[in-house]
C-alpha cells in the first residue's frame, strides 16, 4: 500500500484524538513488537476477533492482502485515543464520574471514551506535599478485568474484541513513564497530572513534559514504519519480558519516572524547563526500552489468554 495512502487512512482514526499515551506511532511500535511474537495460533485468534470492531473496514482498506491481519493488529492498538475524535463517543471526563458506567465493560455498544482508563497516577514528592491516591477505574484495574474477560471461555467474541483492542493500548501505555506517576509539590498541590502540567517553554508555547515523552520515538502515522521501528527495537531482557503482572509493570514505570523523567535539567514545580541533548537522548533509550518491553509483554499476554 502507498504510504500516501496508508497515511490518509491513520489520519482520520488518529489525527483528532487528543492523544493521551504514548503518540500514535508509540502504540502502533508496540503493537508491531507484539505481533512478531505471537504464536500462529494466537495470530489467528487476534485477527478473527479485530475483525468485529467497527473500524476493521479503514484499517485494512488498500493494504495487501498479505499485510492486513499484521496491520489491522497494529493499527488496533491507536482505537482507545482514536475514539476520542469520533463521532458518537461521549467525553465523561478525566477523572472517574460516579456510578457504575465508569468501570463497566460492554463491548462496543459502550459509547463513553474512558480517558481515566489511560493512566494510574501513583503519586510522590519531592517536598513532602500530601499525597493524593489514585481512584479506580484506572489502567491497572481496566488491564486486570480485559485480560479475564480475553482468557475466559464463556465471554462472547465481541467482549473479547473490545477487550484486546484496550489491552494492546493499555499495556502500551503503563509503559509510558508518565502513565503511572502525579508529581505532588508545594506549587502544584493536587498533582502535575503526569507531567501534563510541567511546561518546556513560555506562553504562548505548550509544549509540556507528557507530550514530549509520547513523541519521542517520532510521530509517523504509518503502521509500516511501526514495523521496521519495532525491529530496530533492543532485544528485552527476557526475564523481564516474562513478568506478567500488570502491578509490576506500573511500578517498574513509577520509578524510572522518578528516577529518569522528573530530574534535571526538569526542576521542582509547573517550569518552563527547557531539555538539554542528554536529556532527550536518555529518554529516547528509556522509552525504546520501555516499548520492547511492553511489546514483550502484550505478545505473552494474549498468547497466555488465548491459548
């Protein structure tokens, strides 16, 4: 398929979405390491059930037939920051609403975005500000309930398609640094909200810390540069590759958020903080590390679930 083409297609599903993660390209390199190593049996599996989300048609118009169930799996992952920028999808808000529908799990009739799915904001400071806990639903809960429903053999296909397309982007995202912390200090009291707050220039500029974690890998829409990123990849170490517990996870990304996110030339409070070349070439080799890793991760969850 032209590139041309290929990118077309991506920007309609992507290019409204308030992209909350890792970018587009950061959650499609994820997928892509992900399909590399599914077992044939679970590529099979995976493939049937992407079919039945609504927006299988786009990702795979155009593309040879030889590509498709590699790309709809990769473009797959992008879904959950895509609806953000669809018609039909409600915004419920950042932050949990009360009542049932905010941890519910439906399937695709679920017309609500789930932005609080994204991230679990583990909390630290620097300074000593009291620290707020992360409320539920959040993306450890939401990854905990996904892979039981895709594991388990009473729950229907549909269920099990919405479920896998939240997995690949959620295990993606607890990956991301700033997708398991909310620095708390004595400027920002209620939490920096994952470095969305932390500012990398004056007004009028916006470029915050968060979305400089998302892009750092780059900002292609095409699922085929994904591919050859995520063979470019650093091998995971494979006993780490191995754990499977979400929990672990997120706090393996809640320290190298402390330890490799939220140090200098990055100073306590809102900023501006301008990023030196170390900086930026510290975070490209954590961030491939971390997306290897997730990749890792996803294949052997879903192998597992679907076994």
């Amino acid at each position: 398929m032209p590139k041309t083409r290929m990118a077309a297609t991506l920007f309609v599903l992507v290019s409204a979405a308030d992209l909350f993660a890792w970018n587009g390209f950061g959650h499609m390199t994820v997928a892509a390491a992900a399909f590399q190593n599914l077992t044939p049996a679970a590529r099979t599996k995976v493939t049937a059930l992407l079919k039945l989300n609504p927006n299988y048609p786009q990702w795979v118009a155009g593309v040879a037939a030889s590509d498709k169930d590699m790309v709809a799996f990769i473009v797959a992952a992008t879904w959950p920051d895509a609806i953000k920028g669809m018609t039909g999808f409600t915004n419920d808000g950042d932050t949990p609403p009360p009542g049932p529908a905010a941890g519910r799990n439906i399937g695709y009739t679920d017309k609500l975005q789930h932005r609080y799915w994204h991230f679990i904001d583990m909390p630290f400071s620097p300074d000593g500000t009291p620290l707020q806990n992360p409320v539920p639903p959040n993306a450890q809960t939401q990854i905990a309930a996904f892979r039981t429903i895709l594991a388990s053999a009473s729950a229907t296909d549909g269920l099990k398609s919405y479920d896998l397309v939240w997995l690949e982007h959620l295990v993606g995202d607890v990956h991301q640094p700033l997708h398991a912390t909310s620095r708390f200090d004595a400027a920002q009291p209620n939490g920096d909200r994952g470095g969305n707050d932390v500012a990398l220039c004056s007004a009028p500029c916006r470029d915050e810390l968060h979305a400089f974690w998302d892009d750092v890998l780059g900002t292609s829409t095409d699922p085929l540069a994904a591919q050859t990123a995520a063979a470019a990849l650093p091998p995971p170490d494979a006993t780490l590759a191995a754990i499977a517990l979400e929990t672990t996870w997120i706090d393996e990304s809640f320290k190298a958020a402390q330890k490799s996110v939220y140090v200098p030339p990055v100073g306590i409070g809102p900023g501006p903080f301008t990023l030196d070349a170390t900086y930026k070439a510290n975070a490209k080799t954590l961030a491939s590390q971390r997306i290897a890793l997730a990749g890792a991760r996803l294949a052997n969850l879903i192998d597992a679930a679907l076994k």
